[in-house]
C-alpha cells in the first residue's frame, strides 16, 4: 500500500502547486521558481522538485543540478538554532573548516542537514563582515568571533543545559 504524504508535505505541495501558475513554462523560470519554494518554505523539499520538472518539461536531474550548484538553495528546513559557519577568506584561513567539522561531528549531521529532532541545522557562508574575529559563526544570528573547537563544545553543552532545564521546568509545572 502507497504511503500517504505526511499532511505538512501536503500543504507544501498544494501551495507549490498553485504558485506554479504565475510563472512561464519555460527554462529561464527554474531559479525564480526554486527562490520561491525556498522563500516561501525555508528549503527546497525533494517532493516539490518533480512539480517544478513537470511544470517546466525538464528531467528532475536538471532541477536537481541547478539548485544543489547555488549555495542559496536548501534541501532540509532549517533547525530551531541555525549555525552558520563562515568560511569566507579570512573565516577559511583561520580555521573555519574545522570548526564546520566540529560541528558536523558533535551534531551528527553535515552542512547543509537539519538533526532529527530540528533543533539544529548547519549551513557554511561566505563572509559575514566581521573578519577581525575570523574565525566567525552565527548561531541564532548571535555572531561567536575567534571559533574554536572547545568553543563549539561550549556552545552545544549551553544548549543542552538549557533543554534540561526547561524539560525539568516543564514536568514540575505538569506535576
Ligand atoms: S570571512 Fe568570515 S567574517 Fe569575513
């Protein structure tokens, strides 16, 4: 028996759909098309990339290609806490792929991945203009200047403590 789409997926679908018909079938709309899922959803489910092919008489593979070759687009919605590493120039010369790493090994998930219970996701970026404290991440659009691999323990370990906090919170006021 089909599995029924999970009824978010659903309403994504629907929504794609509709929007479709304000653009041409034509080749030249596939990068205005993607920036519209992707603004209007947050990333690029997988599940839309057949709609789009459709819609423009392409193979999937095409659609495919052209959204995993620009960093703007996204296939996983992002987390409840964003990490983004920089790695423009200053970023990648100071060390910014190992804090990428560091976090990809503590999180268990790569660039570009959400964790399975959505709290964090982890995107790399170019430059966001703060250089001198190279090497740069912005978690929850706080900018952490001088990363380091303890700091990307300390930052998680924050996290963790605080959902503890609240978890305990929350069963004393179910109590
Ligand atoms: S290169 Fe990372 S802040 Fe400029």
């Amino acid at each position: 028996m089909k599995n029924n789409p999970v009824p978010e997926i659903e309403a994504i679908l629907q929504d794609v759909t509709a929007r479709l018909k304000d653009f041409r079938k034509e080749k030249c709309c596939l990068i205005p098309i993607l920036q519209m899922i992707q603004h209007r959803h947050a990333h690029l489910p997988h599940e839309t990339i057949k709609l789009v092919a459709d819609h423009l008489g392409i193979a999937p593979c095409e659609v495919y290609g052209v959204a995993t070759f620009y960093n703007q687009f996204r296939f996983h919605p992002p987390g409840k806490h964003p990490i983004k590493v920089c790695l423009g120039t200053a970023c990648h010369v100071r060390g910014g792929s190992i804090i990428l790493e560091n976090f990809e090994r503590k999180l268990r998930i790569k660039d570009g991945e959400t964790t399975p219970d959505k709290e964090f996701s982890i995107e790399r970026v170019a430059c966001v203009g703060c250089c001198a404290l190279a090497p740069v991440t912005v978690l929850d659009d706080q900018v952490h200047g001088h990363m380091a691999p303890s700091k990307v323990e300390g930052l998680i370990l924050g996290f963790e403590i605080e959902k503890q906090k609240q978890e305990r919170e929350k069963a004393k006021d179910d109590f």
